[in-house]
C-alpha cells in the first residue's frame, strides 16, 4: 500500500465518463508532476491498464468496484481484480453514484472494507446537497456519512477522505476558503480517529483556485473533476 504520509498533498483527477486511446496518449505525455506530490488518475475502467507510468509519484485509480468479491455479478469488477491490476486508489461513494446508481453509506462501508482488505487506498467521498447547506445541515450529514460509511479497518494509512460539496461539483461554485478549512477541521475533529486523515477538497476546483484551497491548514490535496480533463489545466492544479 502507497505510504501517504510521504508526499506534499494528493491531487486526485476524476475523469468519469471522459477520455479514448487518443486522449490518454496525449495526456500522458503532456502531464507534469511536481516530485513532492501524490497525482491520481481514476479513469474508467477499460483504461485503467493503460495508465501505468513509471513516475513514483503517479497512480492509477478506480472509480468504483463491486461490494461483491466473486460470483454470478455480471457486469462488476471486484477489489482483488483491481489489486492484481496493480490498481492503487479507488473512488467510493462519490455523489453521482450515490445520486445516479442510489448507492448508501452502508455499501461505501463494504467496498471500502475490501478495497483496505486488498491493499488498496479508497478515497470515500462525502458532502452536503444545497439544500442540507442551507438549513445548515452541513456538520451533522458529514458526521451521519462518515459514521456509517468508514469501515472498522479504516485508518489515517489506508483511507482518504475527499469532502465534496454536492452543489459545488461541476457547478462553477465553491464554499469559501474559510468555509472549507473549518469543514475540514470539523471533519478531522468528529472522533480522535479521524485526526491525521488525509482530507482533500473537490468542488469545482480550477487553476486559479487550486493554489489558495489547497494551501489551506487542514487540506491535504484536491479531487479534480472537469478541470482534470485538461491535461494543461490540471497540470497548473498540481505544480
Ligand atoms: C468530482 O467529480 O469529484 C468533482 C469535484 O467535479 P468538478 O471538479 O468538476 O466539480
């Protein structure tokens, strides 16, 4: 298992559905990594082969894998395929799946469980909607998320936690900077346990707010979505 304590910050691409031969090929030749960072490609799945490097500071991630681990599952890929793949990272939880795929805190935990138990790094993904903001929901969703979807392997070594405001994906918008390190340290803060986890922002996070977020006491790297579709942008995100 990666030693996350070696590196700067994490910055994590989330291409989702995006990206062809052609596109990876160029990406990866274009892409610039600063020695001190930790940079994460999720592609989809039938690349994930195709983005190894021999860059030690450059891993490949999963965006999702199966709660099962083998069987009659037509269709899911397990965490032990994606070990023997070599596969480093894997995104839980992200909200377009919880959304789109009505996936709960109690599945994020059971893949989670055997992502750690297959050495593998889950990076569970955790936020608010706009609506839960705005009865100021926020802190008791994140603790209700986290309390129901970290499993009992779970620790600061072998899990990240990624805190994405569901109305700041994708949308342009972002918490303020003071907002995002209070939710961080909140977040480090709802048990002893969570104390030295690495947590990284996602939410619309460009080249020109990477810097500021990023510098912030209590985040440790960023979850890139759309601006990691452009090698050059997400190049500036990770410098
Ligand atoms: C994401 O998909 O995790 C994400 C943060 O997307 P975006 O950067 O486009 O908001």
């Amino acid at each position: 298992m990666i030693n996350l304590t070696n590196f700067l910050s994490i910055f994590i691409a989330n291409w989702k559905l995006n990206g062809n031969i052609e596109f990876i090929n160029e990406y990866y030749q274009k892409l610039s990594i600063n020695s001190k960072n930790c940079v994460v490609v999720c592609s989809p799945s039938i690349f994930l082969n195709r983005l190894k490097s021999d860059n030690n500071n450059l891993f490949t991630g999963a965006q999702d894998v199966s709660i099962y681990n083998e069987g009659a599952y037509t269709g899911e890929i397990s965490s032990k395929m994606l070990l023997d793949e070599k596969i480093d990272f894997c995104l839980v939880g992200h909200s377009e799946r919880r959304k789109l795929f009505n996936e709960k805190n109690e599945t994020v935990k059971k893949k989670s469980f055997n992502l750690i138990d297959n050495t593998i790094i889950p990076v569970i993904c955790i936020g608010e909607t706009l609506e839960q903001k705005e009865k100021n929901l926020t802190k008791s969703i994140l603790v209700e998320q986290l309390q129901n979807s970290i499993p009992e392997n779970s620790n600061f070594q072998n899990t990240i936690i990624a805190y994405e405001p569901i109305w700041a994906i994708g949308t342009g918008l972002t918490p303020s900077l003071n907002e995002i390190n209070d939710v961080h340290s909140f977040i480090k803060n709802i048990d002893n346990k969570f104390n030295n986890y690495k947590i990284l922002y996602g939410g619309s996070v460009k080249a020109s707010n990477s810097a500021d977020i990023n510098s912030l006491k209590n985040v440790d790297g960023c979850l890139v979505g759309g601006a990691s579709l452009k090698v050059d942008q997400f190049n500036k995100i990770i410098s």
